[in-house]
C-alpha cells in the first residue's frame, strides 16, 4: 500500500531518511491517508488516533451507537425522545409520558415542594379536570398530628351532682361570696375562636330561721384559664351601689319555706385560649344564710320535703 506524505517546502528528505514519528513531525503539518487494502495483511489504527472530526458524516439528530443486543459495529441510531444539539443531549418536551414512567415509582420526595408556614393538603379545589393544587389548607376545624389529618369535634365536659350532703355558708358581702365546692368544672377548647356554652342546673334551699320575710340572693359565675386569675363573668353594668348582682339573682320569700329551688344558668363564654379553662359557681345573698344543695333546709323523711339533681355542662362552640 502506498503511503503519500505532503510536506511543508524547503524540507529536505534522502533516501536515508526514516520516517517516524518525529521526523514527520518535523516536516510541519504532514496528512497522511490510508486507503486501499493489503494483501494477507490488516491495518490497526493507534488508540486515539482518530479524532473526531475525522470519522464518516452523520446525519443529523443521529448517534452512532449500538442497540443490536450483542457485540456488532456502531451504526447510526435515530430517536424520537432525545433532541441534540452540537454539544448536548438532551430529553425533548413532551418526552416523558404516564406509559414510560413505571408505577409507584415517583416517591413524594420527587413532588414539587409547598411552600407556607401552616399544614397543606395537596389535591384540587377547582370544579373540572386538571392538575393537582397544592393551595389547599387545613381548615379551622382540621387539625394535623404528625401525617394524620383529624376533624376537630366539639370538646364536652359534664358533671352530675346527685349527693345531698353539700351544704355551705353564704355571707352577706359580695366581695367573698362562697364557693359552691361541688360546681367546679373544666374544659379545654381545641381552638382559641373556639366559645365555651357553660350550664349550671342548681336545686337548692336556703335556710329561713333568720331570713325574714323577703331578700335577696346571687350566683356568681368565675374562670380561670390556666393557673391564671379567677375572673367574674357577665357582670351587668351599671351596678346601683348596693345591689345584689350576679350571673343569676333569685329573690327569697318565708312562703318558700322548705321548698326546693332550681336555678338554671346558661352563659356563653369567649376565652380565646386553648388552655384548661375552669368554671365555679359562687353565692352570696342580702343577709347571711345556708345554702343546701339538692335538698331543702329540712331534710326529714316526710313526703314535705323533697330533693333533687344538679348538673354542670361545658360545650365547646366551634368557629
């Protein structure tokens, strides 16, 4: 086979000249060509020795590769998902489809992140076929613990008083009315616009030796949230000086005698708070008495005299 050298001019060559390497280096830019074929005989080309540039043209968007399954030469390879560039491969849009991704492949890390600073639901809101919108929120009555999503039911607390051996001393003043011990309840609401519907069903007496014939008697409604402050609630205003006053007031005759009474308060409550909030019933009159509960004053077995229940009921109002 022949071997044709171009050489840059005013370069001398003999016959005692070898051509290797360096010497052809030295002859400028030498292109040498091999062409033909040798008899008995095979041309192995150099690892790396041929550049890029050199290899057969292509048509364009091919890759020359092989997808035979087994060891063959490279051919031209086309496709329909990739698109190239004159330096990058790249996937064309659209490219992947619901048929070439396997199920249950994507996990949830692989999903677009949702932004905000309060629980999301990912899902869809607007009416219609569409994407998933991952705008969704918890509402005021979800709640979430963890990756569990609750529905918020109303908080209940409820106490039957049916025992008639509480009795207390009232006084006269109404700056230390006397806690009714046995009306002392609980609850903690799940929201803090949550409103607390508070319930006493009192049966009561009071003693009469000392009464008179006419006075006048009050409960007193406090709470505390937490280990705060016992405040007063639904106090009227304005307040005579004077006055009996409270969440409930009762008149007093000597004709009820003996009789037994039932004072039922309701008031609705705004703690505005998710702590314990704890009710108590408080009682104080125009002159200083005893108040029974669930019994009259005298607690004889006669069919004169009769007894009864007490009941306290806290529901939490949801917004």
């Amino acid at each position: 086979m022949p071997l044709f050298v171009t050489v840059t001019p005013g370069t001398t060559v003999t016959s005692s000249t070898t051509l290797d390497a360096s010497t052809l280096n030295l002859l400028g830019t030498p292109s040498v060509d091999v062409t033909g074929t040798v008899d008995g005989g095979s041309i192995t080309l150099g690892v790396q020795s041929v550049p890029l540039p050199s290899l057969y043209y292509q048509n364009d968007q091919t890759i020359v590769g092989n997808g035979a399954g087994s060891s063959a030469s490279p051919v031209a390879l086309t496709t329909t998902d990739l698109v190239l560039t004159p330096t990058t491969v790249n996937i064309k849009d659209g490219a992947v489809t619901a048929a070439k991704i396997a199920t249950n492949t994507i996990t949830a890390d692989k999903l677009l992140q949702v932004n905000g600073t309060t629980p999301k639901i990912l899902g869809r809101f607007t009416a219609g076929v569409g994407d998933y919108e991952t705008n969704l929120s918890v509402g005021s009555n979800l709640t979430t613990t963890g990756n569990t999503l609750n529905a918020l039911r109303p908080a209940f607390s409820e106490t039957l008083i049916d025992s008639t051996a509480n009795s207390y001393s009232s006084p006269n003043s109404r700056t230390t009315p006397v806690e009714l011990a046995v009306f002392t309840k609980s609850i903690t609401p799940q929201t803090s616009t949550s409103k607390v519907l508070v319930t006493f069903n009192v049966s009561y007496d009071l003693s009469n030796d000392s009464l008179g014939s006419n006075c006048s008697n009050a409960f007193v409604l406090t709470r505390v949230i937490g280990s705060g402050s016992q405040i007063e609630l639904g106090v009227p205003s304005p307040v005579v000086s004077g006055q009996i006053y409270g969440i409930k007031t009762t008149p007093y005759s000597a004709d009820q005698r003996n009789t037994l009474q039932t004072a039922v308060i309701t008031f609705v409550d705004s703690p505005a708070t998710v702590l314990a909030c704890t009710y108590r019933l408080k009682f104080y009159g125009a002159v200083a008495s005893t108040i029974f509960i669930n019994r009259t004053s005298t607690n004889a077995a006669s069919s004169r005299y009769t007894c009864g229940t007490s009941q306290v009921i806290l529901q939490e109002i949801l917004p």
